[in-house]
C-alpha cells in the first residue's frame, strides 16, 4: 500500500471512535491491536480539546466545563490540524461556537462572541512586528498634507463588533476572583493592540469603530472624518487614541485634493 494512503487511513480512523485500527497498524502480536490504538486516538483528541481550553479560558468559564469540553470535542471530530504547530489550531472554533450554542440563552450564545475576542488575542499576540506611530510624530506632519493623509494598521491590531458585552465580560474574567456580569446588556465594538508587545483590549466608544473601519479600508482622514455625521463626533479625540493605544504603525501624508 503506498505510504499516502496508508497516512490517509491512519488520519481517518484516528477522526472515527468506531473505525477499526488501520489493517497496516500492527501491534506487537503483528495484528492490529484495536484497544491500543483507542487508547492513542484517545490521547489525540484529549490533547487537542486540550490545547482548546488553553487558547479560550474565559469561554471555557462561561460555558462551563462540561458544556465546553462536549463543543470542544465536537469541533476536533471535525476540524483536524492542519499545521504542526499547536498555536494554529482552532482559529475557527468561534464559528463553530456560534453555531453550536446558537439556540442557547444569550448569555451562554454569548460565550461564541467572547471565543472570538480570545482569537483575536492570540492573532495580536503572534502578528509581526512593527513600529507604532507616537503623538509627536502626528504633530510633526505638515498641517497642509494632515487631510490628505492615510494611516497603516499594526499587524496586530483588531478591530470587533459584537452585539454583547464581550470585551467587559472577557475583561471581567482576567483575575482570579468571582468575575461581575457587566452592569447592561449593551453591543460593545473592541480594538486590541500591541503595543510594547503587550496585548491589550478595550472597549472603543461610540463612533470610534466606524472611524477606525474607515480608516483602515484606505480612506483619508478627511474622508473618514467627514463620513462621520455625528455632532457627537470628535476627529482629534479619536485619532488621538487610535495613536495613544498603538494602533497605527505610520502615517502617509497626503495632498487635500
């Protein structure tokens, strides 16, 4: 048998609690030995929904452990690593999260929103690295060219929008002590960054994400600004903190047209 298919069958049956060892996997009597290899298949998916738990903590916790370990395994039944590589594995677990609670009550779905939070996180903290840009940098550029002017992203940053509390329950949940339930039940839009290669999230106020999003599909800050038709909006307050939390790695001066 050619060694891909042999891999192949060994992958399959490794995915299946019922399928039978691989006729090629043989124990030391030189046959298949069906409860070893269960006991190894086993240790897969215990190491898998393992490396689950550790990538989102606070979903675990809102979930509970029996709910979450039940999701886990159903994801790893069908979702295999593609990389070798541990950290890779799970990146779509919220998608799977979000369709596997989806007839919950909203605060145990919710757990699907803050699995997304916790993604993001780990996305930021491996990106690449990458200067950012620092307020004396923004006063040094020409007045003239300040409309004109398009930023670039950190590769680590991320913007959200959730239609929960996400960022302050996951906030909530980074201590040891009995976590408080956010005061309303309100949608939250997040911004995680990296500055000083520490991750950091927070919830952005009203407007900021819109002016961000903007921003960050090529519009100048002018245009960005101006697609804000909001008395409430403050260009200057939001660019100064989209800066402040290490946000933007540079800005490219522009001419106003």
């Amino acid at each position: 048998m050619p060694f891909e298919t042999t891999i192949r069958a060994f992958a399959a049956a490794l995915a299946d609690p019922y399928e039978p060892p691989p006729a090629t996997t043989l124990g030391r009597t030189g046959a298949p030995d069906a409860r070893r290899f269960s006991v190894y298949r086993n240790n897969v998916a215990v190491g898998l929904i393992g490396a689950l738990e550790a990538r989102y903590p606070v979903s675990r916790r809102l979930a509970g452990d029996d709910l979450f370990r039940a999701m886990a395994r159903a994801f790893v039944h069908e979702r295999k690593p593609r990389s070798p590589v541990m950290i890779a594995y799970g990146g779509e677990f919220p998608e799977f999260a979000d369709a596997y609670l989806s007839d919950g009550p909203p605060r145990v779905a919710m757990t699907a929103d803050v699995a997304r939070l916790e993604n993001a996180w780990v996305e930021a903290y491996h990106a690449q690295d990458a200067g950012v840009t620092t307020l004396p940098d923004l006063a040094a550029l020409d007045p003239d060219a300040l409309p004109g002017t398009r930023i670039a992203f950190h590769p680590a940053v991320r913007l959200l929008r959730f239609l929960t509390p996400t960022a302050s329950t996951w906030a909530a949940h980074q201590d040891d002590a009995d976590p408080m339930a956010p005061i309303t039940f309100a949608p939250e839009d997040a911004l995680i960054t990296r500055p000083h290669y520490d991750v950091r999230v927070q919830v952005l106020p009203p407007l900021a994400y819109d002016f961000a999003m903007s921003l960050r599909e090529g519009a100048t800050l002018i245009e960005a600004a101006e697609a804000r038709d909001d008395p409430a909006f403050d260009f200057g307050t939001h660019l100064v903190g989209l800066i402040q939390s290490g946000a933007i790695a540079s800005l490219i001066p522009g001419q106003d047209p």
